[in-house]
C-alpha cells in the first residue's frame, strides 16, 4: 500500500483525537471556579487550619506570588487565589503553617516553565480550534471547488477508454443511417460546406425507455472520434435561480474550445417542458434554463462543429421553441426492436453467456415480441444467474422460461398455498384464456400456461401475436377482448359463480373497446374522434381542456361500449361452452403440472394426453422448480 495513501487515512483519526483533547482541556478550564480571597481572607484560613492545597508561583515580570489553593469545603472544580508581594518573611509563614497543618504545599522554582504552560492551557487550544477550523472551511471550497463552484457546467467528457462503436449498436439499422450525416460532418466538415449544406444543429432522440438512445448517442461520438459530453437535464435545475442558465452558458464555452465535439443531453424533459404550465404557472429556474438553453443554440453557427444531441420518452412535453428548425431540427424515432432486431440485440448479449446447444437466438427472438434492448439483456443475465445457481454448465431452456417469467412478471411466491379450491378456480381461469386463444384465427399463440403466482397475479397466460404487424383490424380487436374475457366465463361455466381474478382483464377489455368506439370509429357512432388521449395534470391542460361532446353522446359512447363488450362476452361464452372438454383437460393438465409450453399445449389439442418423453421433462423441471423454491425460500 502506498505511504501517502495511509497517511491519508491515519490523519483524519489524529486529527479527531487531538481535536477531543483540546476540547476537553478547554471544557476543564471553562468549567473551574476560581474564587478571589483577600489577605486577611486568606491568613484566617490558613489559621483555622481550612487549607488543604497551595500552590505559590512567583512572577517573573513583577515582584509578586501568585497563590492557588483549595479550601476543605470546596469541590473538584473549585479553587481560590489571590496575589501578594515577594517576601521572604511570608514564604517561612507559609512553610511554618504547611508542617503545623500538614496541606499540600507547592512552590515553583521555575519561573519559565508556569508561564509557557498557562499559555499553552489557555491560548494554544483557541489557536488550534481556530486554524482547524479554517483549514476545513477552505478545504472544502478550494480542495474540492464544488460547494462554491455553483455556476459551472456538469457536463461529463467520456474517457477514452471507453468509446463506443457501431458495432456495439444492435439492431437500430435505420436509426444510424439517420445519424451517419452527423458523423459524416464531423470527420469532414468542409465536404458539406462546399455544398451549402447545413448540418442540423441538434438531433432528439425519441422512444421508450430502454431501446439503446444513450448508446446510440455514444456510438455516434466514437465512431466520429470527437470528445463527448454527457449530461442529464436534471443536473443543470438547482434551488437557486439563474444557476442552471450558468451553468448552460459554461458547457457551451467548454463545447466551443473543443469543437468538433458532440454534446449529448439525457433526459431533456427535465428541463425543456413547456413554459408556464402546470398548476403553480411556471418554475423560474427550470424557465431561465430552457430560455438560455434556447438563446446558445441560437448563438453558435452551423459550421462551428458542435451538435447537440438529446433524448426523452415524453417528447410531447417538450416546449414548441425548442423544437423548432435551427435548434432541434431532427427527430429520430428510436422505437422497440422488431423480431430481427431482438435476434441481433441477443447476440450482443450473449457473447460472453454458455448456451445450450438446443436453445436458438432466433426462436428467443420469437417468443419476446414487446421486449426493450433493456429487457432482453436483462432477461440472458436473469437466465445466467438462475444457471448458477442451479450449479448447471450452460443455460438451458428452462432458465430462459423462468427468467422471462421474472422480467414479465417478477419472481414467484413460493410461500403463497393456494387452497384445492383456489387452484381449480385459477386453472379454469387461465385454460379459459388459452381455449379462445386457440379457437380464434386471429387471437395471438398460447406460448404458456402456468397457475404458480407472481406479482399480483395468480397465473397467467403468455400469448404472442402470429405476425408483428402496425396496425389491427375490427376483428382482431374484437377477439382480444374475447381473449381477455375467457377468464371469467369459464369460471361462470365451470363452477357457476365468478371471482375477483378478473379485473385486471376487464381493465385491459375496456380500454380496447373505448378506444374502438372514440378513437378508431368502429362503431355505430361513425367515424369520428370523439375523444382526445387525456392531457397531464401537471401540464395544465386538463383544467383548460374544453368538452367536445355532448352529454347525449357520452349516453351513446357507454351503450356502443356495452354492446362491445356483452357482444364479445356471448360469443366466448358459446366457444368454451362448445370446447368443454379442452377446457377440462388443459385445466386438469394444469393442476397436476402448475405450468405447460406451447408444444406441450399443441400436442394435448392433438392426442389429449401429453407424450411420456414430456412428461419426464416435465418431471424434470418440476423438480428444478422445486429445488429453486427451496433456495429461494432459504434466502
């Protein structure tokens, strides 16, 4: 270890241990009562045998002793004293009383030394609780330039070592080739010069959280070679006004020195909202900042080599101003991954992952359409973590199941019992889901079944849309909520009454229909938007929003809705109804296996039984569920 660093370490121990020493020197000091005796005071004392200490010190800059002592009546912090004149005479007094009274008597001889130790005792300690004092006020400001240093940028420069390429972008094919003009003018800015072109001078990114915006911001950086500054928006709000706007102001000047360079904005919302909205007006400071941010981006000229790169999830937050041609002037939609882009982001991710040789990036790919970047690496990383601790060589198949479960859904609760009644009810609830799921063209592929709790739910049923399609027509969204109602129905059939499982699917198949009747126009009503998505709150808009329908409409919108819903609601009633004996089997099925995949549901709608090499991979996973139950109940 180096010396420096453990004198480092050691110094702020001594320097605490000294720091208590003088405090309590100081405290002893300040905490002693001295009494003033006279002469005469003094000799009846000393006849009446009352002094049990004496100390008398002569004094080197007149011709004086001063005389300390203690009385029998005094406590620990109490003395007395009082100066007299050198005499010899007094001194052979005091020695004639000290050997007929027998108190303690103390003389010093030298002079010197009580002067240097009353100033030690009595300035020294000051002095130091003083200079240290000092020295951690200005540490703190001139050590660390922080406390003070309000007014300069957050703004981080990336590493060198830590450069991002392309290569390490995955699946964003087009949203690069929106970027590559920049790199393109970065590297050579007088190619676009000489055409007349004028690069824009800020791009906002756009998308979900976790679909690679920051990454792809990096890649541009490091595929250029130009120094990269990072910042979030929250950093430049403080309680202070005006201090973000400086802070602005310095991250430009920083830009400016070091053009070519890229500044990369994270999480612009914080900053760039709408000015004076929400229910208090405005925010000063986070309005000052915007308006600076607004006036530098103005202020630099298009060939100067900077550009501005941000990104937010709620770009319909962000204020007019600053999106406007000259400041933002390019969006790039950063959306979820398609099916391929999911198989490359699993490639990336896999790289350093042991995989089993029957598991296939592409039929992963497959199986987790609506999955983020985010979430497909966190779903390997899920799936690496269960492998060892189930101390296996490769990550197989059954951790890649539970993983998904636990992104999806969160991790199962071992220690919820369900009662006999409980469990028949969920897998009716859930074989209810997969009947329609499979009797409907339209409806989405049952990827799994399984009755073991997790989160809020008591089961689920993981389907998957056939085709990744932008749009959906009247009748796919009409057997959705079939789909989402068949819970319900087939506990009514089943068991004659109906639970509380169902209200998250009612949420969902209410929503669908609403939006079927006042957004998309599937209705009776016509085609006509006669609703807005709501405004926010904090926006302000929806105390200003005003009412576009009336209250006979409203009337209309509920019925149309009603029919959706009741329409749907018959319909799966007489698909179960007809399908009773799926129903039955993939619920008893259910209730011996707690989970079944997609293969094992096709070959029990083909044979009605599941095949005996499924059944002891079944076996097998069942006891790979027990034994992680058991681990995570241990934890």
């Amino acid at each position: 270890m180096n010396n420096k660093t453990v004198k480092k370490g050691l110094f702020p121990y001594v320097f605490l241990f000294c720091f208590i020493i003088i405090c309590l020197l100081v405290f002893n000091n300040f905490n002693t009562t001295v009494n003033e005796l006279t002469y005469d005071e003094f000799i009846e004392e000393l006849e009446s045998n009352e002094i049990t200490e004496l100390n008398i010190v002569p004094k080197i800059s007149s011709d004086t002793y001063e005389v300390t002592g203690k009385l029998k009546d005094y406590d620990e912090t109490e003395t007395f004293v009082l100066t007299l004149p050198k005499s010899d005479e007094f001194i052979s007094k005091i020695s004639d009383a000290s050997d007929k009274n027998d108190f303690i008597l103390t003389i010093e001889e030298d002079p010197n030394s009580s002067e240097w130790l009353s100033f030690l005792l009595e300035v020294v300690p000051l002095a130091l609780l003083v200079g240290a004092t000092f020295w951690l006020f200005t540490r703190q400001i001139g050590g660390n330039n922080k406390s003070m240093d309000f007014g300069k940028s957050r703004a981080r420069l990336l590493e060198e070592g830590t450069k991002t390429n392309f290569k390490d972008v995955a699946g964003l094919t087009e949203e690069k080739e929106e970027v590559k003009e920049l790199i393109d003018f970065l590297k050579n800015p007088k190619r676009f010069q000489a055409m007349g072109a004028r690069i824009p001078k800020g791009v906002l990114l756009v998308g979900p959280p976790g679909t690679g915006k920051t990454l792809l911001a990096r890649a541009v950086a490091g595929e250029a070679k130009v120094p990269f500054y990072y910042i979030s928006g929250s950093d430049f709000v403080e309680l202070f006004v005006g201090i973000g706007a400086s802070r602005v102001r310095d991250m430009f000047k920083q830009a400016k020195m070091n053009a070519p360079c890229l500044i990369f904005i994270d999480e612009i919302d914080a900053v760039g909202r709408q000015r004076g909205t929400g229910l208090g007006g405005g925010h000063d400071e986070r309005e000052q900042t915007l308006n600076q941010l607004l006036t530098e981006m103005d202020g630099f000229g298009p060939h100067e080599g900077i550009i501005v790169i941000a990104a937010t999830n709620r770009p319909d937050v962000l204020d007019p101003a600053l999106l406007r041609p000259g400041r933002f002037d390019r969006q790039v939609t950063v959306g979820l991954p398609d099916k391929n882009a999911r198989e490359e982001i699993l490639k990336v991710h896999a790289k350093n992952k042991i995989l089993d040789k029957n598991i296939t990036l592409e039929y992963l790919a497959k199986r987790t359409p609506g999955f983020s970047g985010a979430d497909l690496e966190n779903l390997l990383n899920e799936a690496a973590l269960l492998a060892v601790r189930r101390n296996k060589k490769a990550i197989t198949m059954s951790e890649i199941d539970e993983a998904t479960d636990r992104v999806i859904m969160g991790p199962a609760k071992v220690t919820k019992k369900y009662t006999e009644k409980e469990k028949r009810l969920v897998a009716y609830h859930e074989a209810g889901h997969a009947v329609v799921g499979l009797k409907l063209e339209g409806a989405n592929d049952v990827q799994k079944i399984t009755i073991i709790p997790r989160g809020q739910a008591g089961g689920y049923t993981m389907m998957t849309p056939k085709e990744e399609t932008f749009t959906s027509t009247k009748q796919e969204l009409l057997e959705s909520i079939s789909g989402l109602l068949g819970g319900r129905v087939a506990e009514e059939i089943e068991f004659n009454e109906v639970t509380t499982g169902a209200h998250d699917d009612f949420k969902r198949a209410t929503k669908i229909a609403r939006s079927m009747v006042t957004e998309y126009g599937m209705s009776k009503l016509g085609p006509m938007m006669l609703e807005e998505p709501s405004g926010n709150t904090f926006l302000g808009r929806d105390y200003t929003k005003n009412r576009n329908i009336s209250d006979i409409v409203a009337h209309e919108i509920d019925e149309e809705m009603r029919d959706i819903i009741n329409e749907c609601y018959e319909k799966t009633k007489k698909i179960l109804t007809k399908n009773k004996d799926l129903l039955d089997l993939i619920a008893n099925t259910l209730l011996e296996e707690e989970t079944i995949t997609k293969e094992q549901i096709d070959y029990l709608v083909e044979h009605g039984h599941l095949p005996k090499e499924e059944k002891e991979e079944v076996e097998e996973k069942t006891s790979d569920n027990k034994e992680s139950k058991k681990e995570q109940s241990k934890e």
